[in-house]
C-alpha cells in the first residue's frame, strides 16, 4: 500500500524514512555521508541507494540499524519514528497520531513521560504550528511591513 497520498495513512517505515532525510538534511550530510557514518556502527556501510530507499519508506529497519541512526543523526530513537501524518499505517490496522506517539512515548497510561520524551513530543508539536501555512504567510507579511515602514522616525524610537 501507498502512504498518506491514498488517504490510508503513512506506514511507519515512511515516518521514519522522512525523519532520517530530514534530520540528514538538517545536518548539511550527503546520502553517501549518512551511509558512511552508518558503517561506524554496523557491519558496512550503507550506500547512497540504501540511505535514499530508507528515506522513502522503502525498507524495513532492524533494531541495530536505528540505533545506528540515532547516534549518526545525533539524535534519539524515538525521535526517528515522529510522524506528521493524521494516521499511522500498521500491517492490520490504522491507528491514530495520538495513539502511535502515546506507544513510542510510553508503555501505558499510568506511565508518566520522562523529561526528555515531554521535550520531544513538545518540539514536535511546535514545529507543526510553526510549519503551518498561516503562521508563514502572517510571518512574511510582518517582513513585508517592517521593509515597506522602514526605519521609525527619529522621535518615535525610545531612549
């Protein structure tokens, strides 16, 4: 099955794959780089192909192998499984986004978050408002007055 495009859901395999392209993007690292730093920590390398087929949802990951991508990406496991999509597509059923973030974060309902899972979820959180289209717009329009304003007029600055 196809991810989010077919309105079924993203596969968690494609959740994955868009974080490692984006924290490798994040990161200035080349497919080939991530393939390489990925050889200090498992058996070989992986090559530009197998970085861009994991980055597009195309293969299954072992526990080595994301382990492997954390401490290449300089980041945390569960970081790697964050999705942006409404509903998470498992092999026998469709959960949603809350209900899959709840099971990366924590082993049940009386389990209290750590700090650092609290951060995760909390920055994920603020990087979708901040990703929205409205905030952007609002923003650039906030640049686009400041230029047409231009410097305040001397009287009006505080001293």
């Amino acid at each position: 099955m196809l991810g989010d495009e077919t309105g079924a859901g993203m596969r968690v395999e494609e959740a994955i794959g868009k974080q490692i392209a984006r924290l490798r993007e994040a990161r200035q690292m080349s497919l080939t780089e991530l393939g390489e730093a990925l050889g200090q920590y498992l058996e070989r390398p992986w090559s530009r192909q197998a970085v861009h087929q994991a980055e597009r949802g195309r293969r299954a990951f072992t526990a080595a192998e994301l382990t492997a991508l954390a401490l290449a990406l300089d980041t945390s496991i569960p970081a790697l499984f964050l999705a942006e999509a409404e509903h998470v597509q498992l092999p026998s059923k469709i959960i949603s986004s809350e209900e899959y973030r709840g099971a990366l974060l924590h082993g049940g309902q009386d389990a209290p978050l750590d700090g650092v899972e609290e951060l995760i979820v909390a920055l994920h959180d603020i990087g979708e408002v901040l990703s929205r289209p409205t905030l952007a717009r609002l923003a650039k329009i906030g640049r686009v007055a400041e230029q047409v304003a231009g410097p305040a007029p001397e009287g009006s600055k505080p001293g």
